[in-house]
C-alpha cells in the first residue's frame, strides 16, 4: 500500500494487507496522536488495509478558544 505520512512529508510502500493498528505500529507511530485516512474517510483502528489502498496519516491538530 502506499502511505503518505505528514511533518515531515514523504512517501513509503508497506505491504499489505495490515490493520490500522500493526500499521502504526510497524511505522512506531501512536494512535492517539495520528488521523488515517483512506480516500475521504477517516479508518478505525481495527480496519484492515489492503495492498492497493492509499494512506494518509496526519498528525491529530487540536486547539481552542483562550
């Protein structure tokens, strides 16, 4: 599958298929702290991920009035 990552941006080929969650864990990545999207939709953790799919993980942002 190819997996676009954000900060810093680049792109890696994983095999699949993989769940969301041995995903993020081959990438050490926690996932609380990351958003997967497939296409348009956000992926929960136990989703599995094909070899054709496109990834994207962005970073979770959070903010708030002061």
């Amino acid at each position: 599958m190819k997996v676009l990552l954000r900060n810093p941006r680049r792109e890696i080929e994983i095999p699949g298929p993989l769940s969301v969650t041995a995903l993020l864990g081959r990438l050490e990545l926690n996932r609380e702290a990351v958003l997967v999207i497939r296409g348009d939709t956000l992926v929960p953790g136990d989703a599995m991920l094909g070899d054709d799919d496109s990834i994207e993980i962005r970073p979770v942002i959070s903010g708030g009035a002061a």
